[in-house]
C-alpha cells in the first residue's frame, strides 16, 4: 500500500512539472468504432436502428497550438478535424449509441477551428 502511495504522489509530482512547461504544440485523437450483429426486429422504420449487422467509425483530431505574441500575453489555437458516422446514422436507439459520434455533423473529414482564446497577464491580474 506504500508503494502504491508513493507511485502515486511521484506521478501527481510529475503531472505538475509536466504541465508547468506548457509546451507549445498538443496533439490528441479519438477514434471510436462501433458493431452490431445481425439482431430480430419486429418493426424497421427510417429512424430505427438496422437489423442487419453494420459498423461504422469515426474520427476526431485536435491540433493545439500556444503561441506568446507579447509579453504576459498567449493565444492558443486548435484546429479539429472530424468526420465518421454512427450506427444506422446515428438514429434508433433512443440515445445516440456513440457520444463522439453526435456531435459529428458531415461524415466526411472536415476541419474546423474549434477553440481560440487569448490571455493577458496584467501584473497580479490576469485577463
């Protein structure tokens, strides 16, 4: 148990060093990928889940970038890139059957700027 314990306040040390450096460029990915077999179904309408066996994948990607144009100031910029669809077009389950998947709007890869923020240290405060 004192091992575990100090693994762990050498990782929570490490962490906190780590995120200190702030390095300028981050890079994070999701892919998720779903299936189903074949499965009876006593009714198909348009919104309803198939019957028959699919699957389908989708793709997030976020490219950040922190750049320090000025003195106390930092911009940071991440670009995504997302595209995939979900199982039967992600209808007929009375919940979306995957969470990464909803928010996808076209099936094919697009690229947008997701998130921009700009920050200002003003002595003690920071705007």
């Amino acid at each position: 148990m004192r091992a575990l314990a100090a693994a762990s306040a050498a990782a929570l040390v490490a962490s906190a060093s780590f995120a200190e450096e702030k390095s300028p460029f981050y890079f994070q990915a999701t892919v998720a990928g779903q299936a189903h077999p074949d499965f009876h179904a006593p009714y198909t309408g348009r919104n309803s889940l198939r019957p028959n066996a699919e699957s389908a994948l989708s793709v997030v990607m976020d490219l950040g970038a922190r750049i320090h144009p000025w003195s106390g100031a930092e911009l940071v910029l991440q670009p995504e890139l997302a595209g995939g669809r979900g199982l039967s077009s992600t209808l007929g389950v009375a919940a979306f059957p995957s969470g990464e998947v909803y928010r996808i709007g076209n099936p094919e890869p697009t690229v947008i700027l997701a998130r921009v923020s700009l920050r200002q240290e003003a002595g003690p405060v920071t705007i």
